[in-house]
C-alpha cells in the first residue's frame, strides 16, 4: 500500500482558499487518490476522488500531476466550519478478487481563522 | 446522515469484560468496514467484510472479531477489554469489495474502558 504524508496542521483564515498537498511516492498504477473530512467525534465524509489530472466537485478540487506522486486538495474560500482534519488515501484493489483495504494516514489539522 | 447505524452510542465498561458493537449497512452496500480511533490518533482500519464473507482484514488484534450477518448488519465484539482499547469505533460500508468510490460512515461508538 503507498503510503502518504501530509502536513500535520495548516492554518488559515476566512474566504481564503486552501491547499493541502498529500505525498505517495510509491503510489501503485492502479490506485486512485481519496480525501476525506471528519469532524471532532464523527466519522469522515467523503470528498472528492480522482486518479489523474484534475476532477472538481462542489465543495473542492483535486490536481494530480503527470507522475501522481502527490496531490493536492484545494478548498475554495474556507469558512469556520469547514475547520476539520483532512485525509488523503491512496490504494486501489490489491489483487484480482478486489480487495481493497482503506488506510488511512494521520491527516492535516485544518484550523480556519475569523 | 450518511444512512449507517451504529450502536450503541456510548459504552462504559470494565477491564476484562466483553462487549459487541453493532453495525447496520446503507441500504443496498454490501461491504462493510470497521475501523478504530483512539484519543487524537488517526483511523486504524480493522477488518472488511463484503457479503457476509471477510475481504481484507488491517490491525485487528486477536481479542477481537467480527462477522456479517445474512442481512448484512456487522458485529464486532471486543473481548478481554484493556484501558486501551477505550476509543471511537467506526463503521462504514460501501457498495462492492473493492470500491474506488465512497465510504460512508456512522457516527460511531464511543467505548470507554474503566
């Protein structure tokens, strides 16, 4: 499984927009790129996915470049809630039945500042 | 709401007693996910279980286990209870095995181990 490294806290402020870069050197041809929030006390959402180039959500864009060993997240124009820990996955089935383990990192602590 | 039920919502126990937390699926996902967070630590996958058959299992320790019922619900039991194992407990499901989409999340339990 790649293994990914991110910052371990960003801070930034209000209507700001926001970049949060995720390193997985040794990121596998089939893997696709997964970032995830959570709140204190809940479980993670889903963001947004994507395997190359650049996919856009409504809430966030993701920009893989040509040899995918990183990613960034960006958050247009932060507000307070969107204060939260940030995950990035890299993985992908891992052998011909598909299994699929879903490994999380440590995450970026994202503090939004009024 | 991410339409994962996890119960119960808190649990307070002693050292060396048993409990089981309890898992039911979205509707229609056939996968579900169990994962483990301790005080300010990152997500530590568990074990996966898709159609009632284990897929892939991650730090799991031998003194505990979990199954998938026929209507797809999970259980995790925990058994000879440490200080330690006092965490957040997730559960997710997605629809296949080897989804390179979205996991959803409950809201988790919260056990705390006296």
């Amino acid at each position: 499984l790649a293994k990914t490294t991110q910052p371990i806290s960003m801070d930034s402020y209000e209507g700001q927009e926001v970049n949060i870069t995720c390193s997985h050197n040794n990121i596998a041809t089939n893997d696709y790129i997964t970032w995830y929030q959570q709140f204190p006390s809940q479980g993670p959402r889903f963001i947004i996915q994507g395997y190359k180039t650049k996919v856009t959500n409504e809430v966030a864009s993701l920009f893989i470049p040509a040899d995918r060993k990183s990613s960034t997240l960006s958050l247009p124009r932060v507000s307070l809630s969107d204060t939260a820990v940030y995950y990035c996955l890299v993985g992908g089935p891992l052998t011909t039945s598909g299994t699929y383990k879903y490994i999380f990192g440590t995450g970026t602590r994202l503090k939004v500042l009024a | 709401d991410s339409g994962v039920t996890q119960t119960p919502k808190h649990l307070i126990t002693a050292t060396g007693q048993r409990v089981t937390l309890r898992c039911s699926p979205r509707s229609g996902d056939l996968s579900v996910y169990w994962y483990q967070q301790s005080l300010d630590q990152g997500l530590q996958f568990l074990i996966q279980y898709y159609n009632g058959e284990e897929r892939a299992k991650g730090n799991i320790l031998e003194r505990f286990s979990a199954q998938q019922f026929p209507d797809l619900h999970s259980e995790l039991n925990l058994s000879s209870l440490e200080l330690g194992d006092s965490a957040l407990y997730f559960c997710a499901s997605s629809v296949g095995p080897a989804n390179t989409g979205e996991l959803f999340f409950g809201e988790g339990s919260r056990l705390t181990v006296l």
